[in-house]
C-alpha cells in the first residue's frame, strides 16, 4: 500500500513502511474505520509511508463504499 519516496532516499526508513502496511491490514482486516481515519495518530510509521494524504485518501473511499467495511479488503491467497 505504500511507496514512499524518503525510503527510496532512505532504505534504512523501510521499516516504517513495514510497521505502517501491518497496522493498515489489520485496522481494514477488523473494519477499525476509526483509526484508519485517524492515521495520522494511530499508525506507526504514517509520517514515512504517507507523508500526505492524497495516496491514503482513495482507501479511505473504498472503505466508505463497502457496505461492511472490513470486508474492503481481499484474501490474495483465495482470490476472494
């Protein structure tokens, strides 16, 4: 989910993007709408993997348009 250019600069920041991606799976995974909005406080590592909002605003809409939120996600190893 992430991409974050400073790891690109900075490999020793990947793990902040690791800790990030875990927490987002988890939070979508349990349908947590709360804390995925309040990333910014929540999530370890947001202010590396999303320095801005404009790459973690669009999951923020799939989860809105889910009528269960934690069912946005999918199972890649089942293809649900």
């Amino acid at each position: 989910m992430t991409h974050s250019f400073a790891v690109f600069r900075r490999p020793d920041l990947a793990a902040h993007t690791k800790a990030f991606d875990e927490w987002a799976v988890d939070a979508l995974g349990r349908g947590d709408v709360d804390a995925l909005t309040d990333y910014r406080r929540k999530a370890p590592g947001a202010s590396v993997a999303h320095p801005t909002a404009d790459h973690y605003v669009p999951l923020l809409v799939a989860v809105g348009a889910a009528s269960d939120p934690s069912s946005a996600t999918s199972n890649s190893e089942t293809g649900s």
